[in-house]
C-alpha cells in the first residue's frame, strides 16, 4: 500500500462490531447491548477527523451505544442497520462530495466486503474473517477492539505528514 494513497483518503468509514468493538455481543439483565471500544481508537479517530478526514460508521447491527459513542467522537455520520453496506457507503461518498478513489473502509466480516470491493483503500482488522483479510490491501496488527482503528488512523496521519 503506497503512501500516496493514504495521503489521499479523505473519509474513512467504520464498521463497528469486530472493528471498533472486540466483536462480542454483551447483553445485561434487562436486554440491553453492551459494547467496550478501545480509548485509543477514540483518540485516533478525533486526530483523523481534526487533520480533516471526514469519518463515519457503517454497521449492520443498531445500537444505543454505538450512537452514544459517535456523538463523543464527533462522529455524524453514523448508520446502522444497513443490510447493503455497499449502497450505504455510494450514498454516504455522494452525500459527502467525496469520490469513492479517496475512501478508505474497516472491516472484519464477510457482510463487509461489498462496502471493502469499493473503497480505494480495504482494510481488515487482524482478526478478520480470511475471506476479509483476503480483500484487503491492508491488514492491521492490531485485532479489532484492540486499537486497530488506531492503527489505521496513524497509518492515514503518518502518510500525509
């Protein structure tokens, strides 16, 4: 992956569960979803979108917590239950101005790889499913929930230092 294409990304848009999330689901005693992001992919994520990376989450599952989450990150873009992550993310790069050339996507399942075929610049988390890892032009170190998306972000920051 060349460092001109990461200088060139200017959405970055995120799965949730398996990416900013170890992909466990947690339910408590009265159905409601838990989730555990990772501080430093929060950290990552503010640095990203102060350098200008617009940022959004794509996610097939909807979730308090996850809209609790974006709204601390200043994240606006946020859409959940989306069967078909590949129209959500035409529509969100359209909506956005932002050519699909400068998109970059996270992701660790199989319902994934159709948003993954698009960007410009497919990323899998470590733990990713092979099939995901496979369509990546980047596979991050870092499991998912475990500071991938930080990885990620510094990888975008470094490339246009």
């Amino acid at each position: 992956m060349s460092d001109a294409l990461a200088a060139a990304i200017r959405l970055l848009v995120l799965d949730v569960d398996g990416v900013l999330t170890d992909g466990r689901l947690w339910f408590g005693p009265d159905g409601e979803q838990l989730k555990a992001f990772h501080v430093r992919d929060g950290a990552g994520i503010k640095a990203v979108r102060a350098a200008g990376i617009e940022v959004a989450i794509i996610s097939g599952r909807r979730s308090a917590a996850v809209e609790r989450r974006a709204a601390e990150l200043g994240i606006a873009h946020v859409h959940q239950g989306s069967e078909d992550k590949a129209a959500a993310l035409v529509a969100l790069a359209a909506e956005l101005g932002v050519p699909l050339a400068a998109t970059a996507c996270v992701g660790d399942d199989t319902p994934d790889l159709p948003m993954l075929r698009l960007a410009a610049l497919p990323v899998a988390v470590a733990d990713a499913h092979p099939q995901v890892r496979a369509a990546a032009r980047l596979v991050t170190h870092a499991a998912g929930g475990a500071g991938a998306v930080r990885e990620v972000c510094d990888l975008l920051l470094g490339a246009r230092a």
